[in-house]
C-alpha cells in the first residue's frame, strides 16, 4: 500500500477515523508525501526496523478503516463542505 497514492480528501478520511498516534500520524503524513521509509527513520530519530513496524501498524490501521461507501459519504458530506466553508 502506497499512502502518496491516496487523494487528498482520503489522506483527510484517514487522519480522520485511523485514530493515530502521534508518532503513526508524523509517518502517514510523511509517506503521504513520498518520503522513503529510510529517510523517515532519520527526521523522526529512529532505526529503520522501528519505522518498519510502525509502517506496519499505520497500514493495518487503513486497511481496518477502509470501507468505501462509508468514505465516500465522509468525502462528500464533511471533506467538501469544509472546502466550500473556506
């Protein structure tokens, strides 16, 4: 799974409903911009087999999160609305 894949209103979905942890949302949204997990252990001062793991709980998190109708309603109902109010 690839987290810079993901549109902005479904990285929004899940920050959302994934209920991080600090140190799991500061990796989502590193990944979400394409930082290699290499590069992710340096900024967050920790050993790759750790951020390894963590990528791994961030993922279980998503997948666990995912249903698409349910996102779908979240995107247009609340993502879209606060754009507009904006």
């Amino acid at each position: 799974m690839k987290i810079y894949d993901f549109i902005e209103p479904e990285l929004e979905f899940y920050r959302e409903f994934c209920n991080f942890t600090e140190v799991e949302r500061k990796l989502f949204d590193l990944r979400a911009r394409e930082v290699p997990l290499e590069q992710c252990a340096e900024e967050m001062c920790c050993d790759i087999s750790t951020i390894k793991k963590l990528s791994v709980r961030v993922n279980k998190k998503i997948i666990k999160a995912t249903d698409t109708r349910k996102m779908k309603e979240w995107i247009n109902k609340v993502y879209w609305e606060k754009l507009i109010i904006s």
